[in-house]
C-alpha cells in the first residue's frame, strides 16, 4: 500500500511538472507573439485608432524624391490614414508604395503591389489590409494572411525598415 502511495504521489509531480513547463513554454511563445506583432512595423509614432465599421481608400500622393530619400508628408498619412505613391526604380518601372497607420499608431511604409493579381493598392477595412483587385486580406498589424487568394496570400506588402 506504501508503495502504490509513493508510486502515485510519485506519477502526480511528475504530471504536474510536465503540466508547467508546458504552460511556462506557452506563455513564453505568447510573449514572443505579442512581442513580435507589437515590432513588426517598428514604434507607435502616434495615437491609437480604429478603422472598425470603415473602409479607408487612400489619396494617391506626390512624393519628394532626393538621392537617398523618399519623403511624403506625414501629416497627410495621418489624416488620411493611408495614402498610396509610386516611385520610379533604378530600371525606370513605377513601383507602387504605400503608407498606413496601424490601428496601434505605427507606420508602415512598403510596397502596394499584389504581385499575383497584379493589383496595386490596397484599403483599410477594420483590423485587415485588402488587396483592391482581389479582395485578398492580411491582418493590419502583421500582414498575416487572413483568407482571399492563397496565391496572393503568400506575398503580402513588405514593409520597407525606415531606420536602417
């Protein structure tokens, strides 16, 4: 009977072990997950929104190009809280930029191109970023893919890192 005590007693810190680190483990990922989510598109640059119950279309804008800047006016972005550009690359193609407010009041500023569907802006609706031409959604602070095209699911806007 002893034994069969010690043996239980035995069995239950061991469950209980394996029952924390698995949690320690989990709330370690979500920290990392937090974290991640939180850093994607660098700091919160102003206030916190909300674009729930809202499709945003952005302006196209005129950006000020020099030999190593490409500057459009924050004020603008803020207002609108997208707005859409393109600039010319080193082989003379148009290539469509965007810029947003996240609904945690970061700034993302990177490609607008769709690359499958070819599409070339895309609107704020709520907590997702859709794809103009084919309706494809990514989460507005991750680019996480939501559903649409898995196809275009799989590129979605790269943020462009405007401190490196």
């Amino acid at each position: 009977m002893k034994n069969k005590v010690m043996i239980g007693a035995a069995m239950s810190i061991i469950i209980l072990s394996i029952v924390g680190l698995f949690w320690m483990n989990q709330q370690k990922d979500n920290n990392q997950e937090v974290e991640s989510a939180e850093s994607k598109f660098g700091e919160v640059v102003t206030e916190s929104r909300s674009y729930i119950g809202e499709v945003v279309s952005g302006p196209y804008v005129t950006p000020t190009i020099t030999q190593d800047q490409i500057i459009i006016s924050f004020d603008e972005v803020e207002s609108s809280g997208i707005v859409n550009f393109d600039i010319e690359n080193n082989e003379g193609t148009l290539v469509p930029m965007m810029a947003y407010i996240t609904p945690s009041g970061r700034l993302f500023a990177g490609s607008s191109m769709c690359e499958p569907c070819r599409g070339r802006t895309f609107s704020l609706a709520g907590e997702t970023l859709v794809c103009d031409t084919c309706r494809t959604t990514y989460d507005i602070e991750t680019h996480e893919f939501i559903k649409g095209a898995i196809v275009c699911g799989q590129y979605p806007p790269e943020y462009m890192d405007l401190y490196s």
